[in-house]
C-alpha cells in the first residue's frame, strides 16, 4: 500500500539547490516510507547546515522528527521568519568570531579570507571525513562545493557557496556572514593563515630584497612562517577588492 505524498515549500536561498519546476512553489513528493525531516529535505537537494527552520502542518519541528504521509512541510534558510521563535530555530548560535575551513577547491576564495584577517584552515588535501571533524571539532564554518561533505551530521556550521568566481564568492559569503562588519585586513599571512606582526628593517633585513630595503620602512613578519610583508605593488590590487567588497555588500 502507497504512502500518501506529502507536500514541500523550500523558502528563499534553498531554492537554489532545488530542479527549476520545483523553485518557488510548493510541491508534492512521495513519502518512501518512514523518514526524519533530515534525510527527507537532504534527499531534495538543500544540505541542513543551510536549513534554519522546518514548520510542518505550521508547527516548527526538528530534524528528528517523523514525517507522516500527508503533511506538508515549509523549510527556511537563515535567517528564519520572525514567526519562528529562537527556540525552535535549527541552526547553531552565531559563532563570536567567524572562523573558517575550506576545501581543495576554494584556495583562492581562503588566500582572499586571510587577506581580510579571517582564521581560514585550508590544504589541497583534506579528506570529506577531516573536513566534517574539524569543522564540529573546531566550531569552524565549512565553506564546500561538495554537498556530501555538507551533509555529514557533525557539520554545524557550513555554508555552499553557489558562485565559482573567487571574488564573488568572496561577496557572497561576506553577505551570509555580516563579515564586513569585522574586516581586519592585512593582519594574516595569506599563505599559512598565522597572524603579521610588525617588524622593523633591521628584524627582517635578511628577507627582503634591497630595492624594497631602499624604498620601504613599514614591515609585517609572519608569526608562523619566514615570509615577509610589505605594500608593493599587489597591496593597491588588494585595497582595490575590499572597496568593491564593501561596496557590493
């Protein structure tokens, strides 16, 4: 005997994850058989982290809870509507200070976070199990393309970015995030991550070139590498992204 379907409406962002005849209206899909409102909003397409409230028959409900043949659900992403009381909202706190932890394909989208002052964790070579681990071990935000790895239930905190342009991704996340409201450029070494610290010439003699010794006086070291900063040239181009970051957010 089959289970009578029940109906869904995704809200705002999480359209996004969803096939165009879905987008924006509700719709009816069958119900396999016994299932958590995780697994029957993941199996659509949205990845929880992404998910700040699901109201079923009205009600808001957990990602625990059962959904029964007929019932229609309303998923929300962050922030969800005023009617939602704190309480009841599914996604984590607000961390104090964002933090974050990319993947393999977002090395750019992480020097440019670094650039900005942000603790930003990413290698070419983190495995989906590592990703997921530190994300909920270190209460990081996982930035990913891969929607697997967002899904993994220890992941919290995690965001799709859905541009693949580092520049606009970096837009995109600076919106979801409020992040130019606590923007520190230029105190992290954009190659480790670790903080700068200023230094004199004399500190730093040795690692910079002698053209830059005659033309510059104001040095940042690395706490966490040999590498030494300086505003040449690239520090214009850089100035130069974060106006038009604060201007697109």
């Amino acid at each position: 005997m089959s289970l009578d379907p029940v109906t869904l409406r995704f809200h705002g962002a999480l359209n996004d994850f969803l096939s165009p005849e879905r987008r924006g209206t509700a719709f009816s899909h069958p119900l396999p058989g016994p299932c958590s409102v995780k697994d029957l909003v993941e199996s659509l397409g949205p990845p929880h982290p992404e998910v700040d409230a699901v109201c079923v028959d009205g009600q808001p409900v957990g990602f625990g809870h059962r959904v029964q043949p007929g019932q229609r659900l309303d998923v929300h992403p962050a922030p969800a509507p005023p009617e939602v009381p704190p309480e009841a909202r599914l996604g984590p706190p607000p961390l104090p200070e964002p933090r974050f932890l990319l993947d393999v394909g977002l090395g750019r989208l992480a020097g440019l976070l670094r650039m900005l002052g942000f603790d930003t964790v990413w290698r070419n070579d983190f495995a989906d199990a590592e990703l997921a681990r530190r994300s909920h071990d270190e209460r990081r935000i996982l930035l990913t393309r891969d929607l697997g790895v967002l899904k993994r239930a220890e992941v919290a905190y995690g965001y799709f970015p859905r541009e693949t342009d580092p520049s606009r991704q970096l837009v995109e996340v600076a919106r979801r995030y409020g992040l130019t409201a606590c923007l520190s450029p230029f105190s992290r070494c954009m190659a480790c991550n670790a903080p700068l610290v200023e230094a004199t010439l004399a500190e730093v003699h040795e690692r910079v070139p002698e053209h830059v010794r005659a033309t510059h006086t104001r040095f940042q070291r690395c706490t966490g590498c040999p590498r030494v900063f300086w505003a040449g040239s690239h520090h214009t181009r850089m100035l130069a992204v974060i106006d038009a970051l604060r201007a697109a957010v």
